[in-house]
C-alpha cells in the first residue's frame, strides 16, 4: 500500500494527512498550531510542519503542501528571511493596492493581465507597501515565495524553489494571459526583479524529492487544494467558512470581472478556480458567542428558535474590514433593533448575516462563471453549526450538501500527491463519504434587506 502525505499550512495552523494513495482512506494525521496574527515568521510555519508531520514523513511515497495564499515571504540573496510574512488577511497594503491598478492602466486591463482587479490581499500590493514603508528590506528582498512554496521548499531539502499555476495565480504578478510570471509587475511593485520559484508545467509535476526519496509534488493554494480534496468538477461550487469565507466555481473558462467581486484564479487541475473571498465567516459566529455569552452550540439554539428575518435584525457582518465586497476600513452594522429584540433575534442575524455574505458571493461568481451553480457544498468549521446547515438552504434558494467533516485542503494536497507518484493523466478517484442534503423554504426577504443595508452603507 502507497501512502501520500497531504499538508495544509494554513492561517491557524499545519494539517498533515497520510493517506492511502488507491483509495484516499486517511491512515493517521497530525497537527501543530501556528502564531495568531496578520504579520507572522515564516520559520514559525516549518516548525509547524516539522512538529506536525515528523512521524508522517518518513512513511510517505509522495508529499504535497496545499498553503494559505498571498502571503509575502520575502527572502535575500542567501535565502534568509528579510521580515516577518505579511498574511492575506493584512489589509494595510488597501492604498498600494489602488495605485498598482492605476499604474497597471486600470481595472479592465488589471483583469485582462491577473485575472482579477488588486485588492490588499494579493501578494504584489504588500511589495509596494514595503518599497514605499520599508525601502532597507526591500533592497534586501533577492526572492519572493508563497507560504506553500516555503514549506515545500523546506520539506524537499532546499534545491531550486517552484509552485503551481493555482497558488501563483493569486501573487498578482502571475499573467493569466501568458501563464507565466510578469517580472515587470514585480518591478512596478517592489522596484526591481527578484527571483520566482519555478512554475510546475502540469498539476502534477514531480518537481523534487525529500531527502528520504519521496516524490514532491508542486503543491498549490489552500482553495484550489480544497478543491481537488472535493473533487469538485465544473459547476460544483464549494462555500467554505473558516477564517475567511470562500465560494469558488471550477470552471473550464477563464472568467473575467472588472468590477473586482470576483478573483478568476486558475485552479489545480488545468482549469481556472473564479473565486469571491469573505474576511469575515467564522469569527462572525464567534462574535455571536462572544457578545450573547454562549458557546457555538448555544448560540445555534438560540438563532433556530428565532423567526426568518430575525424579528427585522439585520447584521452586515464587516467586522474586521471585508474584501467582498472591497471595503478594507468597514466596520460591522447593526439594523432594526428595537426594544423587543431579543437575544434569539441576534443570534439568528449573525447567522443569517454570515450566509448572506456567503450567497452574495456565491452569486457574483454564477454571474462571472455564466452558469448556475449545479451543486453547492458547505465546509469548513463553521459549516458545523446546526444553524448554519438548517439556515443556509433558506438563504441561497436551493438545497446545500454537506460532506462529512474533514480537512480537505489536507486531502487535496494528498490527492495531488497520490496524482504526482502515479504519472497517470487524471488524479485518482477518490469517494468523497457520506454527505447530507438539508433543504428549506427559501426566505429572499432576508436576502433582500440584507443587500439593502450593503448598498446604505457603501459610502461610508
């Protein structure tokens, strides 16, 4: 029996799954968390991965990292880290993000070159926030990866640096015109060239080996591995809520959305990934707990014994600044309180603001993709909640599967692994369990004075 090594370098924490290559049965994991915060030490990530996968590793025919996109790993001519990693989540790079648009000739030509319009997110924004803030570093900064090609790279023993088309998608200097890296957005944003890790030619390269012989696949983004760990094809949407909110489509073309809702990222199988991202999912939920006192378990019951509309409440869930739509300085809002809200009423806005976010993203990507979504699933921790599985079918209009839980960006990473060791022109097939379907009367109402409330509050 092969076994393949999956591991998932996210924001929180490092995921590693040994899996049996035939059949995607998951033989034992570990885990090791990471720093908290937007701006972390990369080396923090490959303790992680030590710590994590040690006694996987060794056992493993095939290894592949599925990592937290966008993040600035700078790194000087010998390979030592220049600063501290600046996290997707890092929203301080919102001005450099406006002028590299304007400089690139404007939005439609941003899209037409990147796939999508900058936000702070993308990894080029946060280098002209260090050429213009941090201009020593800068001069030092001779490479850049991303969190998964820092682990990866660690993880083969060094040798030369590469990644995949889905994760360097995201870097905003990765030409979706060219499928190729644009040096000269690089120099527009950091003010001079810097070596780029190699670009795996298929999505399932061998692209090096571990020091113990493994086969390294080229790895990819935490979404595009989330999405070859469901086996999602064209049409499928996936609605995952952690840290951030995330509905990507695989789609066989390549979408196009000037007004910048929608990210037209490739994916890890060959095709493209149009993706619209959410700062804030779960942690609108632990705001819930926080604020009513109660856990997540209490705060379901009290959001189920609300009515539709919770009694008018209505919660724009921007709590932390949002991304989608791109509002890097808003705030969250409350509307509709009166003396008769009660604590059930405020649960159920949480909820029903949190999958509200979710559906409007989910259909700016129908609307970029052309097509309606055939099958939606929901992952993710807060896919958990009772309320949010009972709620979500009312909220996007349609019945929602649910898979059972587990670490899919780990699983896609592996799944790209097992891909990699078999050379074979497709990944194997892998079942993806039992899943459950919950549907419900659709409430467009609760959509409907959700939307109200985003356009009110656009200016502000």
């Amino acid at each position: 029996m092969a076994l393949v090594l999956g591991i998932d370098s996210s924001t929180q924490s490092t995921k590693a799954l040994l899996v049996d290559a035939d059949t995607g049965e998951v033989v034992e994991n570990g885990r090791a968390s990471h720093p908290e915060g937007t701006e972390v030490n990369p080396r923090a990530w490959l303790s992680a991965v030590d710590e994590g996968a040690q006694d996987l590793l060794p056992r493993a025919s095939a290894v592949a990292v599925g990592g937290q996109q966008h993040g600035m790993v700078a790194l000087d001519e010998h390979g030592a880290v220049v600063r501290d990693a600046l996290l997707w989540n890092d929203t301080r790079s919102a001005p450099q993000a406006t002028a590299l648009v304007e400089e690139m000739g404007g939005r439609e030509r941003c899209v037409e070159e990147l796939g999508y319009v900058l936000v702070a997110s993308m990894t080029s924004t946060k280098l002209r926030w260090m050429a213009e803030n941090e201009p020593d570093n800068a001069r030092r900064t001779a490479s850049v990866l991303l969190p998964h090609d820092y682990v990866s790279h660690h993880l083969a023993g060094g040798g030369a640096p590469f990644t995949d088309r889905g994760d360097a998608s995201g870097t905003g200097y990765f030409s979706m015109r060219t499928q190729g890296w644009n040096q000269d957005l690089v120099e527009m944003a950091l003010g001079h060239t810097v070596v780029l890790p190699e670009v795996a030619g298929t999505p399932h390269a061998v692209m090096a080996h571990t020091p113990a012989g493994a086969v390294m696949a080229p790895g990819t983004g935490d979404n595009m591995a989330a999405a070859l760990g469901l086996s999602l094809g064209p049409g499928d949407v996936s609605v995952s809520i952690g840290t951030s909110g995330v509905a990507a489509m695989v789609s066989d073309n390549r979408p196009a959305d000037p007004s910048g809702t929608v990210t037209g990222f490739a994916d890890a199988t060959g095709r493209f990934l149009p993706m619209a991202t959410t700062l804030n999912a779960a942690r609108v939920l632990d705001f819930g707990c926080r604020l009513l006192s109660v856990n997540h378990d209490e705060l379901s019951t009290l959001a189920l014994a609300s009515r539709p509309g919770a009694g008018g409440v209505v919660l724009l869930p921007y709590l932390d600044g949002e991304r989608t739509p791109n509002r890097p300085d808003a705030t969250g809002v409350f509307t509709g309180l009166t003396s008769a809200t009660g604590r059930e009423d405020i649960a159920r806005a949480c909820v029903e603001g949190l999958l509200c976010a979710l559906a409007d993203a989910v259909q700016a990507v129908e609307r970029v993709a052309g097509q309606e979504a055939e099958r939606i699933l929901l992952i993710g921790g807060g896919a958990r909640s009772d309320a949010v599985r009972r709620l979500a079918p009312s909220i996007f209009g349609r019945p929602v599967t649910v898979p059972p839980p587990g670490e899919y960006v780990a699983l896609g990473a592996a799944r790209q692994a097992a891909w990699a060791l078999s050379g074979k022109a497709e990944p194997p097939s892998w079942p993806l369990g039992s899943v459950e379907t919950y549907d419900a009367h659709a409430e467009p109402d609760v959509m409907e004075r959700y939307l109200s409330l985003k356009e009110r509050t656009s200016h502000w």
